[in-house]
C-alpha cells in the first residue's frame, strides 16, 4: 500500500503525523510519500531528512487536489490511502481499511472513523442531500457509541483518511482537477465510483485523529475555504441526475440511514458473542455478518445488557450495531420504542426466547419471528439425566421439553443446527416450520502434512457440561489407555478451565492451555482431534473446527452425530477408553489413511457447512 501525505506547510503538524505512523505502522508492506506543495517554511529540506520517506517536492503550488494525484501517480502499492497531514494515526488503521476490501467485493473506497483531538467524534462517514449539501454523520457526538461504530455504506468519506485500490483510482482519472484546489473532491470521487458499480464504507475499527481545519485554515469568504461554496456549485451541476436520487434537504437522518438498507433485523442472545469461547458464538457472529453483508441493518442486544468495548469494536466491523448499557435501557423499553421498525427478530435459545417472544408479538406485530435453538436443550438435559441416573434433572429436562417445543410452535420458522434433530422435531411438530441452519466455518485448509505430526487437542470451555465431562473422562480412562501404547501421548485442552479444575487435571497428566486466541499453530502439529463427548445436542463446533483445518477427528457417535460422517471415511468412532487409544494408534501408523480422513473432513465442510448453506436458510426465514 502506499500513504499519500500531501502538505503546504505547518511542518510541525506534519511531523506529528509521521511519528504517529512510525508508532504504529502497518502490518503490510506499505511505502508512505509525501508532496510538499511548495511550502514556504523548512517543510522540503526537513521531510528530505527523514529515512525511508518518499518526498515530491512541486516547484509551484498546485493545491490539495493536484498533490494528491501526484503522489498517487509515483505510487507503487496496490492501495492508496490519503492522509492529510493534521492526523494523526492509531493501532490498526490500515488494518481496518483494507480488511474492508477483502470482506466486501464491491467496496471502491473506504475511510476512517474520524476524532477530534479532545476525543469527540468528527465524522463516521457523511451523507450527501438532494441539494449538494453534506453531513457529517455523528459530529460532536461520542466515539464509544455503538449507533456509530458499526461498518455501514454512505454517500462518502473525508479525503483525511480515505483508502482506493490504485487500479480504481487509475481507471477513474484520480481526483477530478475542476475540485482543484480542495473540498469536494472526495464527495465527487465517492461519487464516481458508486456510478462504476462500487461502494463507499465507513470502517470504525480504523480510528484517526484529526485537527480539522489546520491543513486547510480561513474562513468562508477568504483562503481555502472560500472553495467550500464554488465547489458544491460545481459538484451540483456535475451530478445533477445522480441528486435527484439523493434525498431531500430536510429529511430526517434516521430516515437516510434507513434507506441505506432493506431493513431492520434484532438477534438477542443472553450473552454478547465472543467467537474465541464457543462454537456457538462462532455461528452467531457468521450468521449475524452473512445478514449485515446480505443489506439488513443488524442490531445485537445481550439479554444481560453488557458488551466489552472490544466485542462492540469486532461486531461492528462486521456491520453490526450492539444495543447494550450505558447507550440502551431495558431490551423491553426499546422494543417499545423501536419494535415497529424491525422487519425479522432472531431469539437465541429457549431461556431468551420465552422471555421476549409475547414483547415481540405485541410491539413488533410484522416482524418475522424467529426461534434459533441452538442446540435442542431438552435433549442434552435427557441424555445427561439418563446417563446419571439424576431425576431433578430428568424433570428438568421434561420442562425444559414443553417449554423449546411450545416455542417452536409458535415462532414463524426455527432453526435447528443438525439433520438429526430436525427429524425429531419433523416428527414431534410436524406442523411446525423447522429448517436447518448449522454451524457456518471458513475452510481454512490443511497447512501441514503428516510427517511429524503427534499428541491430541481437545477443543472446548469446562463451562459446557458435555465438556467438562468430557475432561473428566480424558484424565480418568482415556489418557492412561493412551499412555500404555504411546507413552510419550499428550492431549491438549484449548479453553476455559476453573482454577480448581485446571488443577486437577493438570495433575492427571492433560495439558491445560486456557483460551487460545490462534488454534492455527495446534491445529499445524497435533495428529487429530478429540472429541469424547458421552451427552450433548446439536452440531459440534470442535468437530467442524478441526474438520476445517483439514485434523482427522476421533469422537464418540455423539459427538459426530447429525454430521453426515461415516466411521472410517470421514472421522474415527470410538465410545471407549481403549478405542479412542487403538483409533490413535491406527493413525500413527498409517498415513494413507490420515491424509484421507483429512481431505474427506476439509470437503465435509465446505459441503455442509458453508456459508451459502446458512444464507439460503436465513433468507428463508425473513423474506
């Protein structure tokens, strides 16, 4: 990428903002040249002294505009990205542009949330009127306010902060000259690229810094300014029959915004998602992402009304908005309020669902509702009772039983995460509409061989009850049979253990990583994954996440079940100490039959488990 810094003047300002880039450069290859527009201060012999800088010094001032198509003309990187030089950057603010580009086709440019130095918001991104006119969308609000942290297309972003691929930039004549000196050449560019077929995007994961108004100082009727009031003249008349599309002057900003989408889509689940903790946080956030790419304005909202500033900053580069507290009240107040807006509301599990389902019907009466299972709870709750003999649970379970299935009954469509309890639910409620909506995984492909692969991982949160029977069960039976063929065998476990349990089973031999923000390196060296499971539902997250790194899975029949898996094509079944010893013996010998589980688990994903696969159910559910 290349960083195009055009300045006249102000070297102090300028200095500021390449120390900030050199405080935190890009993690790409990147080049950053400045133009000095003949600046009549040391701004050209003290650039000329700063290592690794390109310097375009113009021998006559030739404005904003001019500069800026020098530089992007000398450019070697595949993106451009303008930077005034009263900015100042942040961590990760190429990162967040150009990750705008990979997660959406059409995108033609994409720009910065901007602050101002004291912190309030400057601009996340702008509208443009019927008139001409511009707003600034968010001025002098907070920064930290979710309604304006989510990833979202606008009519167009300030040039201070504003990344194009080159070959656009290139293909479109670059900033148009009759801008020239400065204002609306950015709004004219965003312009032209959505007449090409392309969009423009605000991205708030990258943050910017900026002293509006020092690159381009003087009042309305005098110096750069002036040009404000010529140029929206100019900007009118050039697209005229693209402002009669815009809306009028006066309309409300809400109203803009809405018309920017198909609708309005609430999902609620009880805790704000964190794809690092469970498979089930994994599906949401893909589901909620496929829906925000798909045109609909998604809201979250936790049913416990908290969300860290970091799941608020990953939800909405994923372009979605997070209703939670101090921004949101009560989820019912809202839904009061803003119900009738909402065209779909996804309810995540039974315990949710039974709480908001009559609120939904009575303040969103058109919305489309949806029950999102999950995993069916009242059948985990009876394999467990039956495997512990446990009557409290066992009636538990019968409650738990009426409640899902009276949800399903009534819900206008519920997704169910395997083949398997669909079936059961099409024979229970065969009046119901149930479709299936499974765990959504990326193939991310198998990295390494074979050759020197060794040990076991054990993937999932002793929070699961599954789970940490599972554990039990490993530092019990499983490792010690292990251990009496392969000695030297380790099992790793990458998530969330108690410090009292940690204990335990770190004594009984397991390795206890925690949370592991990157499976990618274990998932490079370890030769399968295991899966032990002796209760549960649903579709197993730990399975497909292996599957989709291309790691042979060994697991019991519940553990695969609903996966459309066969024992010794796809993954290994074992529902025994011994088994899951003798399943990774067989592995450790035979390669031909290790690079086949993996190729056979790698097309199991991308057959079942893609993303098209989720999209096709979720447009069922809301169109």
């Amino acid at each position: 990428m290349t960083v195009v810094i055009p300045v006249y003047g102000k070297i102090e300002y300028t200095l500021a903002c390449l120390r900030s880039i050199a405080a935190y450069p890009p993690t790409d290859p990147f080049e950053v040249i400045v133009v000095d527009d003949a600046s009549r201060d040391n701004t050209a012999p003290t650039l000329a002294e700063v290592p690794g800088l390109r310097l375009i010094v113009n021998e006559r001032n030739v404005g904003f505009v001019g500069s800026c198509n020098e530089g992007a003309a000398a450019a070697q990187g595949q993106y451009l990205i303008f930077l005034n030089n009263d900015t100042q950057v942040t961590p990760g603010w190429t990162e967040g542009l150009l990750r705008c580009f990979e997660r959406h086709s059409d995108a033609g440019i994409a720009g910065s949330q901007l602050v101002y130095p004291d912190g309030r918001l400057q601009e996340a991104g702008a509208w443009i009127f019927a008139d001409a006119s511009a707003w600034n969308i968010g001025r002098f609000a907070s920064r930290k306010n979710p309604t304006l942290r989510y990833a979202r297309k606008v009519d167009y972003v300030s040039g201070a902060s504003l990344a194009i691929p080159r070959d656009l930039f290139v293909a479109l004549g670059g900033f148009d000259t009759r801008f020239a000196p400065g204002y609306y050449e950015d709004a004219d560019l965003a312009f032209a690229v959505r007449a090409a077929g392309r969009s423009v995007w605000y991205v708030p994961d990258s943050m910017v810094i900026h002293a509006e108004g020092i690159s381009s100082a003087g009042d309305a009727d005098s110096g750069m300014k002036r040009f404000q009031a010529i140029n929206q003249a100019k900007f009118a008349e050039k697209w005229k029959d693209a402002l009669r599309k815009q809306p009028a002057p006066d309309t409300a900003l809400a109203v803009v915004d809405c018309a920017r989408h198909r609708g309005k889509i609430l999902v609620v689940d009880t805790v704000t998602p964190d794809a690092s903790r469970d498979s089930g946080s994994l599906r949401l956030t893909a589901m909620m992402r496929l829906l925000a790419d798909d045109g609909w304005h998604v809201l979250f909202a936790p049913d416990d009304g908290h969300a860290e500033d970091d799941a608020i900053r990953c939800l909405g580069a994923l372009g979605v908005e997070v209703l939670a507290k101090p921004w949101v009240g009560r989820l019912p107040t809202w839904l009061i309020a803003q119900g009738g807006d909402l065209h779909a509301v996804i309810l995540c599990r039974h315990t949710v669902a039974d709480q908001y389902e009559r609120l939904v019907r009575r303040h969103a009466p058109s919305a489309r509702l949806i029950f999102d299972t999950v995993d069916l709870h009242f059948l985990r709750e009876e394999r467990a009772a039956e495997r512990s003999g446990n009557g409290a649970l066992a009636r538990q379970a019968e409650t738990t039983r009426r409640q899902e299935l009276g949800l399903i009954m009534r819900a206008d469509t519920t997704f169910v995460v395997s083949e398997f309890e669909r079936g059961m639910l099409g024979r229970l409620l065969p009046n119901a509409r149930v479709d299936l909506l499974s765990n959504i995984h990326e193939v991310y492909g198998r990295k390494a061989g074979f050759t020197d692969r060794r040990d076991l991982l054990f993937i999932g949160g002793h929070g699961h009850p599954p789970n940490a029977d599972a554990m039990r069960w490993m530092a019990s039976d499983i490792l010690p049979a292990l251990r009496r063929s392969h000695p030297e065998a380790r099992i790793f476990v990458a998530g969330d253990v108690p410090d009292n349990e940690r204990r335990a089973l770190i004594e009984a031999g397991l390795d206890v990583l925690g949370r592991v923000s990157d499976l990618t390196p274990l998932m490079n060296s370890t030769l399968a994954s295991i899966a032990p499971l002796r209760f549960g539902a649903g579709v197993k997250g730990k399975v497909n996440m292996a599957m989709s790194h291309g790691l042979p899975v060994i697991g019991t029949k519940v553990a695969v079940e609903g996966m459309r898996l066969i024992d010794g094509v796809d993954v290994l079944v074992a529902d025994d100490a011994n088994a899951f010893a003798a399943a990774y013996s067989r592995l450790v010998a035979d390669e031909r039959l290790w690079t086949s589980l993996s190729d056979h688990a790698l097309e199991n994903v991308r057959t079942h488990f893609s993303a098209d696969a989720a999209l096709a159910a979720l447009r069922r559910a809301i169109l």
